[in-house]
C-alpha cells in the first residue's frame, strides 16, 4: 500500500481502537523483555506493553531518579540512544552520534576555610555549622539580631522586622513559620507557605539590609534534629547576595544567653501569639563559607526518521531527566529517596518512543516514508529550568527555520476518567480543527489551552516562533515525590496517548506547513502540574539560561500586564518596585510580596540602558 493511502486509514483505524480501548477494562500486561515489547508492538489495543516496558526501566531506582549530575541520568541516557539504534533511527546529535552534549551548573560543596564562631568559640562545620548553598562566599563578622522566623507576609498581617534595624547585621531566624504543626495557625499550620522558605528568609533578610543570614531549627518541632548535609539545594547556584548558614541550637544558645533569651521561649512565645518577638542581641558572630559551583555535562538525546523532503521539520519530545534524590523541587522534603519520576516524565519519553516503533514499523512493513523529517529528542535539564530544549533550540542540530511544529509530551501517565489536556492549540491558525479530527472519536475528555508558553518544553520552541502542542494528564498527590511510581501508571492510557501522538504527527506530516500566530495569553496555566503560581500576575516569560545579573525575558504574553506597561522580549528585569533583582528567585520573592491590582515599578536593562516602565499587576486565576 502506498503512504497516502496508510494515511488515510490511519484516522478511523485509530479511532476505533482507542475507543475500544477506552471502553474495556484491561488487566496489566506481564511484564517482558524491552526486546520482546518492541517485536510485539501492535496497532491494536491493548498492546501497550512495550511503553510500559520503557516506563519502567527509566523509572528503576537503581538510576538514581535521573537526577542532573548523577550516574543515574547518564545511564538513561545511554539507554535511550541504545533503543534509537535498535528502532532504527538515525543519530541526530553531535559528530555523528545520538547525544547532544552541554554542561550545567549542578550544586555546591563545601570547599576551605569554612567556619562560624561567636565570641571567640568555634563550632564545628558539618555539626554545628552547614553553609547553605545559595550563600555567597566570604568572611563576615557583624552584631547579631534575632529576627523571629525572618519573615514579612502583608497578607498574613505578620512582619519579623517590623521596627528592627537589620542594617549591617547578621540576622538569626528560626526555620520554617510560626505553628508549624498548628491547625490554628494565622498561616497554613499543616502545609509550609513559601514565606517559609530558606531562600526567601535570605531575600528578605537583605532587602532589610542585612549581610548574613543564621537559621537554627526551633526546639518545638525539631529538637535533636542534626544539621542537614551535605549542602544540598539544587538551586545553589544562583547566590542570594548575602552569607547563610545554618547552625546549631547550642550555637544561638549562646547568641541568646546574654540577654536571659532562649530558643524554647521565644518560640513559644511568637507562636503562642502568632506575634513577631524580635530583638537586638548583643554578641557578634563571625561567618566564613567557600562554596564551590560544581558543573556536569548532561546531553539531549536525538533520533531521526528521514523524510522525503529534508527541508521541512517536525519535532516530538519529552524529558527524561528527574529530581534524583529530591532537593529543592521535591515536594516531599524530608526525603532523600530516588524521586524515580515514572509519570513525569518516563511516561512521556515511553510515549514518544511508542511513536518511533510504529512508525518505524510501518517503513519496515509497508514502505510507508513521512514527508518531513521526524527528529524525535529526549531532553534533559527540564527540571532545572527546561536547558535542554533550550539548548535544543539555541544550537538546532538541523535549521530552526525547517522545524514546522513540536509535539511535546510531559506527565501522559495518569489518563484518569479520560481526561487529556492539549496545550497550544492557539499556536497555529489550524491546530484547532487538526486536534479536533485526530481526537474525534477516541473517547478523550478533551480540555484545551490556547497559550504555547507553559512550564515545560515546549515552551523553548514556541519562543523562537515555532507552533507547539503539548499532551498533559493531570496532576497528581505524587508529584515530584518518590511515590511517583510506575505502578501507579494507566497502561492503556498510556498507549492511547502515544497513539493519539502518532496521529497528530501523520496530519502534521500529511499537510502544509502550518501558520503561526501569536496564542492568546492563559494566566490560569501555571506550572504543568497545575500547581502554585503567586497571586499576582504579570506575564513575563523568563529565560532560565540566565542565573545572574537579572531576568532576562524571552518575551511576554499578548495582553498581559507586562504586554501593557511596554515590557519586551530581551529585556534584563534588574529591580521590581525596589526589590533588586539579580536572578529568578529575587524575581519571584518580589513578585509574591505584591498584590493585584497594585502599580509597581519595573526596571530592566534594554539596549545598553535602563529603562523604568509601570506595570498593574492582575490576578492569576
């Protein structure tokens, strides 16, 4: 059969089955060889074993959660590039192989000399005394303050500083928030706002004009806790501006002694009153941290289908890298567990290499040939910051002006009563009506976005102009956790998605190219998961490249404030309504502290200048 004639049985043949699919119940497949998956991939339901089958060896905790840095991730790497071979893609990366290399920052340690003492009495670093990893480097002697929790929450009607002069001083805070463990609290009481945060405490702690920052566990919740360590904070390589460590009770014992204070009392009482109880200490301490950026090399891995006319570019993708042992973005905090990330996103990069075995399947079988090259790329780095697809981007191992369209697939494990998520159908003049006839029929429970930005991948192409749809399952209890397990995957949802992927790269192989247009802006889509976002809203859409000097933007969102006050795309936000801004997490802490509908003053580096632009922040819904 000729390829025009596949491809017009594609469309009911596939909608047939994945509503048969979505009608029965299926029990889950025994678990076989990736080899024996891949020769029994079928195009009928419910052959999803061969998916599975690649979810669950990237989802093994022997590789570490396929963390950036660890052993883990280049492991899955070399995994991903072996099963390309096997399919029979062609290598799409650097000197003739699979892997597109970069390197990025991973973390800190602890380097020499590092050290804390306070009049005159050292205590010892790792028990005493641990750096945390967004400090700066250097020496600091200065008067010591205590500063309650060394939090200003307006929303909370609760201020640390309110009338303490922090100028010049080190400031000692207690982790986390006043009743911590308390329903009654004036804050959440069971669940840690991001006022309780290290880094925002250090924030805020220097636009109160301090220098250092010591934080100690408070006795009430956390007595014989040891000091957390090695540093671990995956987000240490953007500094805070100012010393931070963390110490020991004994240690601010002793700040506290002089003046007849103590931890337990303190404590004890600003929670009991949920009142800030802060006061002036009389002793200095003296702070030294060397901290030493550590870099890794990870890479992109990417596949190639031929197509008939090398000039024109589609691209399918999904990450593959995780959390590793968790950090800063895990949500559950007190876990050094692989964070083995089977839904997000092992299910996406199974998805995606269920449409290479198909297609590949069908060269093999029926002499079918796609019009437009198929790069299929497994990205790494999303989880700090999508670097992978934007290096992807920046050094495109085939023209950016020949990839027509990206197909991204992030979190596609959990189909839970059907329900799918397609983002960026506002990115191309058809995409609308090409969602429409590849979902007709399936049984999807369709919901729809038109904005092309969003926290994940997809975002990195649609920057650069470049129409993107996204698939999306839902969040879920166990994100960004170590629960996040393969056995907790929809088996045959899975296999619906990846052929609903495979769908819509037929229609966007069987037409021409399609148009892009600028999508109308979605405050309500905040981070993929479905999560936070700050109350107030602004626009903006960061480039995560950059981890100093400011927030440089990739652009904002049509009609949006920042659209409004005449913020660009490559403009460098270095001060928020006084808040000075040297990297995304100044940026975010600035933007928490304001609310909607409040005019605030936006500085931003533009065309070898400054300029200062107003801006009415709205309301993220």
């Amino acid at each position: 059969m000729r390829s025009g004639a596949t491809r017009r049985l594609a469309g009911p043949i596939l909608a047939g089955a994945l509503a048969a699919a979505a009608a029965q119940a299926v029990p889950a497949a025994k678990p076989m060889s990736i080899a024996e998956a891949r020769r029994g991939h079928l195009m009928a339901p419910p052959d999803s074993v061969y998916e599975m089958a690649i979810l669950r060896r990237l989802a093994d905790p022997q590789w570490e959660g396929r963390g950036v840095g660890t052993a883990g991730l280049d492991s899955a790497a070399n995994f991903l590039a072996g099963e390309m071979r096997r399919l029979g893609l062609k290598p799409g990366g650097e000197e003739g192989g699979y892997f597109q290399p970069f390197d990025v920052t991973t973390g800190v340690e602890v380097g020499k000399p590092c050290a804390f003492e306070v009049a005159g009495q050292p205590f010892t670093v790792g028990e005493r005394f641990q750096p945390i990893g967004f400090s700066s480097n250097g020496t600091l002697k200065a008067p010591v303050v205590f500063a309650g929790y060394g939090i200003t929450a307006p929303g909370y009607d609760y201020d640390d500083y309110a009338g303490l002069d922090a100028h010049d001083k080190l400031v000692l805070v207690f982790s986390n928030e006043p009743g911590e463990m308390d329903s009654t609290s004036r804050f959440d009481g069971s669940i840690n706002t991001p006022h309780a945060e290290l880094r925002t405490k250090a924030i805020n702690a220097r636009e109160h004009g301090a220098l250092g920052l010591l934080v100690v566990n408070g006795p009430r919740y956390h007595a014989g806790e040891p000091l957390p360590g090695p540093v671990r904070d995956g987000s240490g390589y953007m500094t805070s501006g100012l010393l931070a460590g963390l110490i020991a009770p004994e240690a601010a014992e002793a700040l506290l002694a002089p003046v007849g204070l103590t931890l337990a009392g303190l404590q004890s009482t600003i929670d009991d009153d949920t009142k800030p109880h802060s006061v002036a200490l009389p002793e200095s301490a003296t702070i030294t941290v060397t901290l030493k950026r550590t870099r890794a090399t990870i890479k992109n891995v990417i596949g190639v289908i031929e197509g008939r006319d090398t000039t024109r570019t589609l691209v399918v993708g999904a990450h593959y890298d995780h959390l590793g042992y968790g950090g800063a973005g895990s949500l559950a905090p007190d876990s050094h567990l692989p964070h083995v990330g089977a839904d997000d996103n092992a299910s996406g990069v199974a998805a995606t290499l269920g449409v290479a075995t198909a297609l590949t399947r069908r060269i093999r079988e029926a002499g079918w040939r796609p019009e437009h090259t198929l790069v299929l790329c497994a990205f790494s780095g999303e989880e700090i910051g999508v670097v992978g697809s934007s290096h992807f981007v920046d050094d495109p191992p085939r023209p950016l002006a020949t990839i027509e369209a990206m197909l991204n697939m992030d979190m596609v494990g959990r189909l839970r009563e059907n329900r799918l998520m397609v983002m960026g159908v506002g990115t191309a003049a058809e995409f609308h009506t090409l969602v429409d006839n590849a979902t007709r029929g399936t049984g999807f429970d369709l919901k729809t976005s038109e904005d092309g930005f969003g926290p994940s991948d997809h975002s990195s192409f649609y920057k650069r102009r470049v129409p993107v749809l996204a698939l999306f399952t839902g969040s879920h209890a166990d994100y960004h956790k170590p629960t996040d397990t393969w056995d907790k995957v929809n088996e045959p949802g899975l296999w619906r998605i990846s052929r609903l992927a495979e769908a819509l790269v037929e229609s966007l192989d069987a037409r021409p190219r399609v148009t892009y247009q600028q999508a109308k802006a979605d405050s309500g889509v905040g981070r993929i998961a479905g999560g936070g976002g700050y109350g107030a809203y602004l626009g903006t859409i960061p480039d995560y490249m950059k981890t100093e000097g400011g927030v440089l933007l990739s652009g904002v969102r049509v009609g949006s404030p920042a659209d409004s006050a005449g913020i660009q795309g490559g403009d460098v936000i270095v001060k928020f309504d006084g808040v000075r801004v040297d990297n995304i997490y100044d940026y975010t802490f600035a933007l928490r502290s304001r609310k909607p509908g409040q005019q605030v003053r936006i500085t931003v580096q533009r065309g070898g200048g400054e300029v200062e632009l107003l801006a009415v922040l709205g309301r993220r819904k």
